[in-house]
C-alpha cells in the first residue's frame, strides 16, 4: 500500500481528497479539520493523532461506499466505534494518508426477538444502551465492562471485548451468532443469522471477531440473549492470600453450580486507591485482610441465590478459607461494593502515568506467577508500587505498575517501558498471554508480533493477503507488513 | 492438483505408491489392499469406497512426515478420527489418489489438571475415554453424543460436534482452549494453550473447527473442563403440542435458571419405533400425548437439584403447560427414559432406508416450520412417514422420512431425493439451516454450495488457496474446485 506523507503540496492534496470524499459522500457523511481530532484521542488520553477525515455512514450501504471511494482514492481506513479501546486499535497511525469510519451513527437495533433469545443491533449501538433495550424486553445481554456507556457493540464484537461476566458466559465470541462485515472489496459478508446451532462447515464469522477492524468492518451484529437476571447476591470476602483465593474460586465454581457471575481479586491496596479518588467511600470491613475476592452469584426462576450465598460462605468460613465477609443487603450496599472496584482504577489514574497490564496465565499458576512478577519488579525496580487485581477466575490479572508521583513524564515513561520488560520475562516463563482481553492494536503489536511462532504468523500473513490484498484495512493494528514479515 | 485415476497401469502404480509410503514411514505406519476398506465405510454402512492407503501415525512427528509424503507423492489426505460422521466427510471420493490418515493411534492424554479446569488430549482419543478419565479427575467433560464410544475428540473438534449438551455447554467450538494442527505445508501449528482467556489478535484455531479436515489435521486438543455433575434430574413430560414444548423450553430456562443440561422433543410416534428396536422396553407413561420432552436438570454443590425439578414441574403442571410426567428416581430409571430416545433411532433403522437431517431454524419459528414442513412431506409423498425430533432448545430438529418399508432401494432412494427437495424448499423459506450439528462433508456439499452467498463463497475459497493452495487436504469435503466456484 502507498502510504502517503504530508509534505510540500501534502496540504493541498489532502483538501482534495476530502473534497474528493465529500463529493461521492455527501458532505454530511465526512468531517475534517479539527473536528476530527476529537476521534483521534485515545480512552486514557495519552496518545492524540489525525485523520485525514472522519467518515460517518448512516447505514451499510454508507459504509460500501466508504470503503470503495477510500480504497479508490487509496487511503487506509481505520474503523472506529466508541473509542474505548485501550490498545490504540481505532485511532490512525498516518494521519494524512488513513481515513477513520466511524460508525457512530448506525444506532439502529434491527430485531430483538424475546422468544429467539436473540437481538440484531448495528455496529453503533452503545453496550449500555443494547443492555437496557434487552432488559426492557425481559432478557439478559451480559456483556459487562467499564466503559459500556461509551463503547459501542461492533468495536465490542471486533476487539472480542471481555469483562467481568466472563467467567460465566464467556468473551463476546461466546455470544455472537451472526455479523455482517462490508469487506475491503466493498462487498457484503451478510451472514445476520440468529440460528442457535448451524454447523455449516468453516465458520468464517470467527475471522472478524477479534479482528480490530484489520479484515472488513463489522456493520452489524446477532447475539446470544438469556433469560433475565432476577436475583444477585454480591459479597465483599478477606482472605489470607491469593492462593486461597484461587481456591475459594475453585470450590465456588463447584458448590454454586457455575451460577458465579463475577469473582473479582483485589488487593489491601485497594481500598487505599479508591479512598484517593472516592474519599466518602465507606470502608466496607473493619479489620484488614491480606486478600479481597468480590464475588457475586446470579441467577433467575426458582433457584434461591441469597441461600446458594449464604450457605457457601457458611461452609468456607467454617473451613477457614474465608476469614471475613460482608454480604450486600441492598441494591445499594452491592452498588458500593463494586465501587471499590471502580475506584481502585480512579485512584490508579490520579498517580499519574503507569503501566497497566492485561495478563493471563493458567489458573494452577497465577498465585506463583503474580508473586514473582513483583518480586522481579520490586527488585529492579524499588521504587514503583505494584496493583495486582483482577478476574482471577479466568486466571486474568491486571499488573499494574505505579512509579513514584513525582517523578517526570518521561522519567515515569521510562520506568513503564522498563517494568514492561521485566513483566513480559517472567510472563514468558509462565507461558502466559500479553493480553487476556484487550487485544492487540498497536500498541502491543511488537511484542505479539515477536512471540508469534512462524507458522501462526505465516497463516496471519495469508488470511490477511487473501482478504485485504490492498491492505487498507486498520494498517498497522495487529500487523506489521513493514515489520518481521 | 492432480487427481489420480485408476486405469492401464493403475495397479502397478498403486502398488509403487504404497512402497514408497512404507518406505518412507515404515511399514507399520501404512495399511493397503482389503485392510483398508474397514476405514472406507460410512457410519450407517451406506456407503463404502476405498482408499490408496491408509497411515497411521503414532506421534505428531509422524503425522508431518505422512503429510509430507502425501503432498510430494501428489496423493491427497483424508484425515479420519473415529469414522463415525454422518455426512461423508471422512472416506475417500477418488480412492485411487486418495490416503486416509488415521488418527487412531494417537490416544495420548498429554495433560490433565484439575486445578486449571483443563485436559490436553491427542486427537484420537476416544470421547467416551476422555470423559471417563476426566471424571476420574473430579471433573467433567460436556461433550455427549450417540457415537462417543467410538468417536474420536479430534473429530468431535474437527467437526464441531453438537450433542445433546449444546443448550447448556454450547458445541465442541464453545469446549476447545487450544489446538495442535499440522498443516498441508507439513508445518505444526502449535497452539496447545490451556489459558482460559487470551485475545490476541484474529483466533486462528477457530478456522480449523467445523472445517472438516480441509485446512489441516488437528493432532491434538486443549479443552475446557466444567464441575464434575453431581446431581441429575431427568423428567419425561407429556405436552399437548411442539408449540407448548417450546413454550416450556423458554419458561425452563429461565426457572431453572439455565441449569436444564437436556431438552429433547419426541412425537408420541418415538414410543412405537423404540418398541420395535428394543420391545422389553416399559412404557413410562400410561396415557398417550401429542408430544414428549425429555428433560434433564443437573448440577453439583449445593444447588438441590431434585427439589428444582419438583418445583418446576408443579408450576407448570398447575399451569397446563405440561399434562403428565414422570421423574426418574433412579438411575436406571433415567437410563430408560433415555432409552427411548435412542431406541427410536434404531427403530428408524430397522425400517430401512430413510432421509435423515439435521435442520435448524429460528426457535420462535420452529413449530411452525415443522408443521408446514411435514405438510408439504404429506402432501408431495403421502405414503412416506414424518419423524421429527430432537434438541428443540437450540432450534435443531431432526425431521427424518421413511419410505414405506416394503419398497424397493431403488424406489426408497428416490422418494429420499424427493423427500429432501421438499423440505430443503420449506427451509430456504424459513432462512433455516441444512446442517445445524452434523457438518457437510460430502454429503451435503453441494446443497450447501447452492445457498452460499458470493461473498462468503469467494472467502472460502481464498481461504483455502491461502492455506493449502496444492488442494491435498480432503477434497471434495466441504468445498469443491471443480464444481461451482
């Protein structure tokens, strides 16, 4: 692909092209200028690039257009849904050559079939607003993640969004059932099927969810719906260690019958972080332990979930797995609970620049690898704090690493890239995977990219040959023709 | 690629050939002459073709040394597990140029851990043994079909095998961690993760579930493990129609909060036909119904399985929505609850040559597709007989046709041609599938080719010039270069 680079005549160019776009478009479908800008920023704020120009298609249609003018005018296109993304998978990395698609204005939720457990919503449809419409209907869509106010479920689809709900229904994969993609060539993989079973042969969907927007643009989408939740019980449990608390997981996972929804692993430091953002918190336990697990159970109908909850930490407690625990009696007292959660990433944030990690091990493992993890960081590394946290069920761990306040931009920079190295070393010993659940981007494609046996990224190299030739699809994100290959 | 045929010469090359591949890995690792026709039968024994030769790996080394051989002797593979499919997807279509690899000597459980809910297991270990050995472990592996004493689990993954779990642990796909593939290069994909959670980038082990040996051979496979199953309850219910069945499907799951582990649809015809397979068998019910549903609830802990099942039915049984019932109080009595629905299989075997499918629709639609199909059936072969039943909860039935039984092959063999041009007719209608569990192998290739839109078509096909250009991995399944593309 040409990439194109500003450069003497760079700016009249460009105004050519947008008009070029504006022209088969409709000026209605393209913005440019420092309107664009407000799409080129990334979720934490850390990294603000360009676009030539940011396409907004009302519908498919639209969106075919798009792709063939910008394929035409040989420009990249970086699809964007709500750019929530914490792996720079939907803002441009070549300005004056990449246009963004952004699909913001395909709202439209197509069907939604209680009696099908099924709903179609186009790629726009903003997660927090998909979840309401189910519910309104008497269904479940349990998709569940920080920011599903803002992202948008076509980004979810394209970057296998995760969560906290994975450990009981399993990645976004686990919960399409069908996609439509207009792919590079500008033709439509119309594939919307809401068929709960249909085994015909290769499953070709599987190659986009996850995809970050590298092999077509994901338009729309059918999921999976279940039966509404009716019951919850959420509990704050201190416990001696993560060993134990890994084993309460396991023991959970049997004595209340997979029907966990969330077990969520925190530090002491937690409750530190979160009084730093949130200072009227109420401390939900007086004593202090050396371990948190929040963990919740749900379910519907006729099973009981506050007695499943009641009399599993009964057991525990006796056993002594569980030293201390406090059971929400409210909707509200819950709601607080999980506030520690949240408010353990705010008070993250006010440190200032720090690395955040998204790593996974084997579950038998985690306890080993999180505790040499940060022995390796505390010994090369004394000064900067570690925050180990996270959906432990799925043997996923956030590692995040905290250098000192007052440090500089770029003395913090320099510690991030630093305890970076050390991590992903003893991550290598473990097996483990760069990332559990925010994909690739571009962020983490050098160090994917430099694990990937041949033969993995020989087959990337061809399905990406096949299907974008051209490659004008999301350049650069998860890929690298540039690069090893 | 070249396709062999035989002819002046054929047998004299044959034997060359096969000397070549004794050669090459030894003798013991290759089966010519009448041995091979045991692996060249199809499951019902409707269908036996031959083969060149047969390999038979011991190791994952040997299955790229075959692989390797076949390519450079421009034989082409088909890769065999337990040779129990149903659509031909496993024998030769051009004996003559054609090697079967087996796995069947590959039985190796390379890792089992309970802590990691996870098992690594050689391609042809049996499904029955592999769930044997994992409850052993204290877990549970959720995979149930008809043939699981004599499939093989990369088969079961090679063909996305369904079951009668899939309501509850969704199919093979939704089990597998990781997989061990050997490509058409002979290189091995090595992707033998047991991490319950890892997004990088595009899945590439999806490609190869469901694609029936056309990409590679699956060598070995990584699987998710569940909590060991404590409790069943088994329940058969008489209804008043599909239409109340479906009904109750929805109401079970949410008052059984997604627990039900079966839900199997009979029409009251399952009664005569399981009697005329296994005539000791106890009629369950004194009363006769318009139809049946087998139900099964399990679970583990502390959940009270028996006591759910008690309190559903008396709901529904207040509400009309179930007439009669009866609950298994042992285990035996459960076994012959099930009994039916096998013995009703057998049945339709013992009247002779019959259509059977394997369909799916929407399930809001089903009852009304399974009307409209069995009147067309009537009105187009009215002296053939509807049997339609199966797994309703994922929209899956399977809607047979028997011929009369005192017909000729001949004349049975074209009311089934027929028979299947109706019902493919009021499918299309109903945006149904021809293959909801069993695949297409060869079987249904070219029904499925039919309906393939361009665009997917064009995908596949690109796809498998991508990753096996030379055409040596199971031609004829699936896909076919000489037909419409």
């Amino acid at each position: 692909m040409e990439v194109r680079k500003t450069g003497t005549g760079g700016a009249a160019r460009a105004d050519d092209l947008v008009a070029e776009l504006a022209a088969r478009l409709g000026p209605d479908c393209v913005l440019s200028g420092p309107e664009v800008l407000g799409y080129c920023r990334d979720w934490h704020g850390d990294v603000t690039t360009g676009a030539l120009a940011v396409l907004r298609p009302r519908n498919t249609q639209d969106v075919v257009r798009s792709v063939r003018a910008a394929a035409e005018l040989k420009l990249a296109i970086v699809p964007q849904g709500g750019n929530t993304g914490l792996v720079l998978g939907a803002i441009p990395d070549q300005p004056s050559g990449q246009v963004i698609i952004s699909l913001e204005r395909m709202t439209e939720i197509r069907s939604l079939e209680p009696d099908d457990f099924s709903v179609v919503a186009e790629a726009g449809v903003i997660l927090s607003d998909l979840k309401e419409k189910v519910e309104e209907s008497g269904l479940f869509f349990p998709l569940s993640l920080g920011a599903q106010g803002s992202c948008r479920i076509g980004g979810n689809v394209s970057t296998n969004a995760g969560g906290i709900n994975v450990l009981r229904y399993g990645m976004t994969r686990d919960l399409v059932l069908g996609l439509e993609v207009v792919l590079p060539d500008g033709s439509i993989f119309e594939g919307l099927s809401t068929l709960r079973k249909d085994n015909r042969g290769i499953d070709l969907k599987q190659l986009f969810i996850g995809a970050e927007g590298t092999l077509g643009i994901i338009t729309a989408v059918s999921l999976k719906l279940m039966p509404k939740v009716e019951q919850v019980a959420t509990a704050l449990l201190g416990l001696a260690s993560l060993d134990d608390a890994i084993a309460l997981y396991r023991r959970a996972r049997r004595d209340c019958c997979d029907l966990m929804s969330a077990f969520e692993f925190m530090p002491p430091l937690a409750f530190t972080l979160a009084r730093e953002a949130m200072p009227d918190l109420p401390l939900p336990m007086k004593d202090h332990y050396p371990a948190y697990v929040l963990m919740e159970i749900s379910g519907s109908g006729l099973v009981d979930v506050d007695d499943l909850m009641q009399r599993f930490l009964e057991a525990v407690m006796e056993d002594g797995l569980v030293l201390d625990g406090v059971v929400a009696q409210s909707r509200l007292q819950a709601r607080n609970l999980w506030l520690f959660r949240e408010g353990m990433n705010e008070g993250q944030a006010k440190r200032g620049l720090h690395l955040r990690t998204d790593l996974s091990v084997s579950l038998s493992r985690l306890a080993e690898f999180v505790g040499e993890a940060e022995a390796a960081v505390r010994a090369r590394l004394p000064e900067c704090l570690c925050v180990s946290y996270g959906h432990v069920g799925d043997g996923n761990v956030h590692l995040n690493v905290l250098p000192p306040s007052d440090l500089s931009l770029a003395e913090k920079a320099e510690m991030i890239a630093k305890s970076k190295l050390v991590l992903n070393e003893v991550l290598d010993r473990f097996g483990g995977s760069i990332s559990a659940e925010h994909g690739i981007g571009r962020l983490k494609r050098d160090d994917f990219l430099k694990r990937l046996p041949k033969p993995q990224a020989d087959l990337l190299a061809a399905i990406k040959q096949a299907i974008d030739p051209d490659r004008i699809m999301n350049p650069g994100c998860q890929l690298n023709f540039d690069g090893i290959w």
